[in-house]
C-alpha cells in the first residue's frame, strides 16, 4: 500500500509538470481533472485499512465536482471564448518546466522539518502538496489566458487539499464540503466571467485588461 | 565478472547490428509493408568494409581517427554495461559515470571529425548534436544517480543487482519506474531515433546525427555505424535492467531473459517511431527537459 500511495504521489507530482509544460488548454483542463482523481484515490489508499462511510462520501463528492463538472464548464468556457492554447505566455514552457524543477527542490528542502511523526500519509505527501500549491500559483503569474489562471487556482486548491490530507487524518466533513463549495462558487463565477470578457474583448489575455479605458 | 559477463560482451558485439533490423521490421510490419532482410545492417556493414575510403583534402588525422577513436569507446563502454543483474566484464565503483563519458568521448570525436571536413551541412549537424546531447546528459547521469542511491551502490553491476526483485527494496518501485521513463527518452535522443531526429531522412537541412557523417565512407562509415549500433545495444541494456528488475535466480535464466528485454526494447523503439511524428526542433529540447525532470525527481525519491 505504500508503494501505491508512493507512485499516487508521484503521479501527482508529475501532472504538475504537464500542467507546466504544456501550451494546449484542453490537454491541461484534462490534467487538472486528473489530479482530482488522484488526490480521491491518494485518500482511499491512505485509509483503506478504516474506510468510513464518510470519507467516501467526501471524496466520490470532490471528485464529481473537480474532474466532472467543473472541467466541463472550463471546457464550455474555452470553446465559447475560442482559444485552444496559450500562445504566448509571460514565461516560456521550458523555463516553465525548469521553474518547476526549482520549486521542487525548495519545496523538498522546507517540507523536510514539517514531517508529521505517525501521519498516515506517505512522506512524500508535503512536498508534493507545496508544490501543487506553488505550481498553481506559478499558472497564475506566469500565464496570460484567463482559463489557464483559472486552471491554476484550481491545481492550487488541489495542492491545499493534499495538504490537508498530509496532515489530518480524516478532515471533517463541514470544512471538506466547506471549501469544495468556496471553489465551486469561485469556478462557476470566473467561468462567466471569462465569457463576459471573451464577448466584449474578442479574446481573454488578462494583461491586456488593465489597458481599458472608460 | 563470469564466463556470462564475457557471454553477454560476445553477444552483444556480434547481435548489435541486429537491433537495427528489427526496428525496421517493426515499422515495415505496422506500414503493411514486409520491410528489409532483418540482417540487412550486416549486408551493409561488409559492403561497406570492402570498399576503401575516399578522403578530401581538407580532413587532417582527425577526420579518420573519428571513426577509430568512436568504435573504440563504444566497445570500451559496453564492457561496462551490466545486463540485468548479469554483471559486466568490468565492474569498479564510479564506472557509471565512466561509461557516461565514454559515450560522451564517442559523440565528441565524432564531432571533431564532422567539424574537420569544414562543411557548412555538417558543422549544422554537429552542433544540433551537441546541443541535444547536452539536454541528455543530465537526464541520464541524475537517472543513474537516482538508482545508485537507491542501490546503495556505485557501481553499475551493483546497481542492476541490487535492484533486481527479490532482493529490491520496496520503495524503489516509483524510482524505476521514473527513470526508466527518462533512459526511454534518453535512448531515443542519443541514438537519433524518431521522436527527436529522423534516421532515414534524406533532406540535409532536417538531419542531425545523420549529417555528422555524410562525408564519411567505407571502413570509415562502417566503422561509425557498428558503433550507433552498439551504443543503441548499451541504452537498450540499461533500460532493460531498469524496466525489468527481475532476477530469475538462475543466471543462465537471467541473461536468457534480458536479451529477451533488449530485443523488446528494439521492438518498443519500432512502435514509437511508426506511431509518432519528429517533433519540431524547438520542441526537442522540451523533451528532454522533462526526461532530466522525470531523473530528478527520481532523484528525491531515492535521496528521501
């Protein structure tokens, strides 16, 4: 089971480079998506040997919500905007994905002194959750397309999630649902958001927002 | 070192040439086509040994000690590789690093050579060369040291025995899984195949390995080629001991089963290039970017 968690962590790992390295939108949307999916199966391996009916609930609810409908409305959001790949982002892709080898090794060098004695999760949990955080947060400078900053709020809040489960051993129910909903309201109004502005703007380079003039 | 070390060392020199004719007939067999004779790399290698070298004037000693100096690492190179947990011929702690730069002498002297012949086209090759080589390097070296930390062993054959199954820790699982990825890549980079150059391509402007040794002819040639093929044969020895950690018990078994490895490797490199398109040159270097990443976080993994 170790083993399993390990190779679910790094996985995770892993989908945060794609989301780094990678220009088309779709192929990302799919990748956040997929990280979802990995954090439900990192909580079932976690506590597989006490599965409660609670903690199923939570994670078949996230996953619904962050590998279904919200990459559904992304996707909707992308198509009705008409962009299908960031094409020039503020940072470049291979630097991006040099940024992300950095971040890495600082999140190993900070997480060592944080390791929780007799924490469930595999050691590797706080340093893959940082760098979901910062991954996400790297999106959301260094990118210039609305739907992609949006995808990093939402690797950013996977990140947070992963923390979370890093360290408490079961979170509870209200403050689980409690932040899901906060991401759902705050997906749901950027991608009207991100339609309003596609259809008055003809396009949705943020930076190219704070040129407006009355 | 065993009289299966030697075993392998014999095979490998003898079978190398073989490698080449099964990714051909890979990717003949998946176009629908029947593809050439599987030992047509032999064919070409004794035509090729038979004629005699033709040499411009403005090659000096270094354009014909290339070819020399390159077969010479590559033979050295492979003596070092250990097949699975079949050990090599030589085995001292630090060889891995040795090997890596044996590798990296071959490739260096083929470069001289190219550079000698002061022509524009291969001077273009060259540096396309050297400048993927370079993006692989890390990816290789890190991968290799990501698996000696894991072994806790310096030395190739240490490394491939001790991370053979039985006696494998468990946590070593993502760390193979890691760098067999990143050696994947490595392979398909330094031995020029699809993703990141074209072999059979016959446009100058698209080579890069290719254009290295347009100038070169006969014994010389043949001599260049043998040795990609050798060093084709050392990658795919590798990623078979990292991909297929198994030690059988027996070592007959094992040497049986890692040249069954190394030929699926031939295989595995046949599809890849029958399913997938050259990536763009300014692509490549992202390629082998996320093999150097794939190798450090294997690193982390086993440093952890």
């Amino acid at each position: 089971m170790a083993t399993l968690l390990d190779m679910l962590v790094v996985l995770l790992v892993l989908a945060n480079f794609r989301l780094l390295g990678s220009s088309r939108l779709l192929a990302c949307i799919r990748t956040v998506a997929a990280q979802a999916v990995l954090l439900g199966a990192t909580a079932v391996c976690a506590n597989w040997a006490h599965l409660e009916g609670e903690l199923v609930l939570i994670v078949c609810s996230s996953v619904a919500i962050k590998a279904v409908l919200l990459p559904w409305l992304l996707r909707r959001a992308a198509r009705e905007a008409a962009v299908t790949r960031e094409v020039e982002p503020l940072i470049g892709f291979s630097l991006s994905l040099l940024a992300g080898a950095g971040l890495l090794a600082v999140c190993l060098l900070i997480a060592a002194p944080l390791r929780v004695p007799g924490a469930p999760s595999s050691g590797l949990m706080i340093p893959a959750s940082l760098f979901t955080i910062l991954t996400g947060l790297f999106l959301i400078v260094a990118r210039k397309k609305a739907v992609t900053q949006v995808l990093g709020y939402l690797c950013m809040e996977n990140g947070i999630h992963a923390f979370g489960m890093a360290f408490a051993v079961r979170e509870p129910l209200l403050v689980g649902m409690a932040v899901l909903l906060d991401v759902l309201a705050a997906v749901l109004v950027m991608g009207i958001a991100i339609y309003h502005i596609s259809r008055e703007f003809d396009h949705i380079d943020t930076d190219r927002l704070t040129a407006l003039k009355e | 070192m065993t009289f299966l070390s030697v075993l392998h060392l014999l095979l490998a020199l003898a079978g190398a040439p073989l490698l080449a004719g099964i990714i051909h007939r890979v990717k003949a067999r998946t176009a629908g086509r029947r593809g050439p004779p599987l030992l047509q790399l032999y064919f070409d290698l004794g035509k090729l040994l038979k004629k005699g070298a033709v040499y411009s004037r403005t090659t000096t000693w270094v354009f014909k000690a290339g070819p020399i100096v390159g077969l010479a690492a590559a033979v050295l190179s492979l003596s070092l590789v250990p097949l699975g947990p079949v050990p090599a011929v030589a085995a001292f702690p630090g060889d891995l690093i040795l090997m890596v730069y044996l590798l990296g002498l071959m490739r260096f002297v083929t470069v001289l050579a190219a550079l000698d012949t002061g022509s524009a086209f291969e001077g273009l090759g060259a540096s396309r060369e050297v400048q993927f080589s370079a993006l692989a390097e890390p990816a290789l070296l890190l991968g290799l040291g990501a698996l000696a930390a894991t072994a806790r062993d310096m030395s190739l054959s240490g490394i491939f025995s001790g991370l053979s199954l039985p006696a494998a820790p468990p946590s070593a699982a993502p760390v193979l899984l890691l760098v067999s990825a990143a050696t994947f890549i490595v392979l398909l980079a330094e031995n020029a195949r699809i993703p990141i150059d074209d072999p059979n391509t016959h446009l100058e402007l698209t080579m890069v390995h290719e254009a290295m040794v347009l100038d070169h002819g006969g014994v010389d040639l043949a001599a260049i080629e043998y040795g990609s093929s050798l060093k084709l044969w050392i990658f795919a020895a590798l990623l078979s001991g990292v991909a297929l950690p198994v030690a059988t018990g027996s070592s007959a078994a094992d040497l049986l089963l890692h040249l069954a490895g190394v030929l699926a490797v031939a295989v595995a490199i046949g599809l890849v290039e029958s399913g997938m398109a050259r990536l763009r040159l300014l692509r490549v270097p992202q390629l082998l970017l996320a093999a150097s990443v794939l190798s450090l976080l294997a690193l982390a993994l086993a440093l952890r």
